[in-house]
C-alpha cells in the first residue's frame, strides 16, 4: 500500500533545479493590480483540488507518433486511490516551470477493464521503473522503491499540449496545435544519447544505481501492452531490459511448440 506521506515533495527535491530547456510565455508582465488579486485570492480563496498533488516524479516521454521528440516530465501527482492517480505534468520543478501537459495512471486491474479500442493511448511503466529512469527525488531509498513497487505493472495516459523546449526542438512560446500522445521508453538505447545523464547530473541523481536497487522488483513484472509499439522507431540500435516484455511477445513464446 503506498504511503503518501513517503512521497511528499520535499525542500531538497525541490532544490534539486531540473535541466529541462525552459522558456517564458509571451505576455505583458503582471501588473501591480494583478499581483494584488492574486494576493487576495491567496488569502480569501481555497485551494483544495490542487493540494493532494504531492507525489513528485520526473522521468521521460518520447511523443507516439514522432518518438524523435523527447523530454524530460515533472509529474505532481495526486493518488486518489490504490488504482488511479492524476498527475500535472511540467518542464521543471522550479516556480517558474511550464505546465505541458497531463497524466492519469492506471492499476494493471482498471487496463484491463478498458476496452481494446481505448487502450492504445495508454504506456506500460515497467521500463520505466526497471530501467532507473523514473525517480522519486529527495524522498528516502526505502521510500522511493516503495512508491515504484506500488506502479510495477501500471499504465498511463499522457498528453502533452505545449512544446516548452527540449532537445533539438525550439520552444513555441504559446501552446500552439493539437495535443500530443505521449509514451514511454521500454528499450536501453531508445533515449537520445546524453537525455539521462544530464537529468542525472544536473540533479544529482544516479538511474544506473536505481536500475541495480530495483533489480528485485523483476521477479513482480508481468508482460504488459504497448512495450514493442516504438520498437525500432528510435532510429538507433537498442537492447532489451530484463523484465520488460510486450504481451504479444509473451503470447507467442507461449504458444511456440516445443522443438521450434
């Protein structure tokens, strides 16, 4: 059962500055009538909807249908039961961050329920997990692996509605066209080289150390849908993480004969 209070974001994980591009929104700077109903708003007005979003991650999202476009994703996530967290998606965690997008994520139980139709938007999260990519900052060891037991299997539905900047890819500096589907990378090698370790350096963090902590966590892994749908999109040569398997694959090696 997942604690919240474990993953709380703290000061340290917010000071632990993310190296995603930012950009500013076009606009005229506030004005000191607006800075005053802002002040207002703050002192007379509730805030309930948004408080339960706690559960700071910040992993990676490749877009499904140009999987060349990849970014960093801050998650602020609310758990709103065992089987179902929303999550506001930014392009940093420091006060001016962009939000860009959204994610709701799913218990392998409520995949299931959905119809075939309806699951193609959603992305497997084992690779994510297994891989060390996925993190929890500033929460403690224990704490962390517990947060990342509790999603081994699960699924999410992300749509991204602005192009803040990212590698190789200028800002628009308004949120311009259609939403994007985003996924998840399932392979070692479909991150664009130096993606990682520039997260990594910039906040301190270490994915290869996670991977090796987490490594316990591939004896719960089941096969799950949507791991080969980008597989060999990347344009580069990858490698298969232990645990991470597409159903489909699973479905066939089960029904191969034996001798074949």
């Amino acid at each position: 059962m997942l604690v919240v209070i474990y993953a709380v974001a703290t000061p340290l994980a917010l000071s632990q500055e993310a190296s995603q591009p930012k950009t500013a929104p076009l606009g005229e700077a506030k004005s000191a009538k607006t800075k005053t109903l802002e002040t207002g708003a703050k002192m007379l007005q509730g805030n309930s909807p948004v408080k339960g979003f706690d559960i700071y991650l910040v992993g990676f999202h490749p877009m499904k249908d140009h999987p060349e476009m990849q970014m960093e994703a801050h998650h602020y996530c609310h758990q709103m039961n065992e089987d179902f967290a929303q999550c506001v998606l930014f392009d940093s965690n420091t006060k001016n961050a962009n939000m860009n997008g959204v994610e709701y994520n799913i218990s392998e139980k409520l995949f299931e329920s959905l119809p075939k139709e309806e699951k193609k938007y959603w992305h497997p999260h084992n690779g994510e997990i297994l891989s060390g990519q996925l993190v929890a900052p500033g929460i403690p060891k224990v704490a962390e692996k517990s947060l990342m037991k509790s999603k081994m299997n699960s699924y999410g539905k992300t749509w991204h509605v602005w192009n803040t900047g990212h590698e190789k890819h200028p800002p628009d500096k308004l949120p311009l066209g259609d939403p994007m589907l985003a996924w998840s990378f399932n392979r070692d090698g479909e991150a664009m080289p130096g993606l990682v370790e520039k997260r990594d350096k910039k906040m301190g963090l270490n994915s290869t150390q996670a991977r090796k902590d987490r490594a316990d966590l591939q004896q719960m892994a089941r096969p799950q849908s949507g791991v080969d749908d980008l597989k060999d999109k990347f344009g580069s040569q990858t490698h298969n993480i232990s645990g991470v398997v597409d159903k489909k694959s699973a479905s066939t090696q089960d029904n191969t004969p034996v001798g074949k």
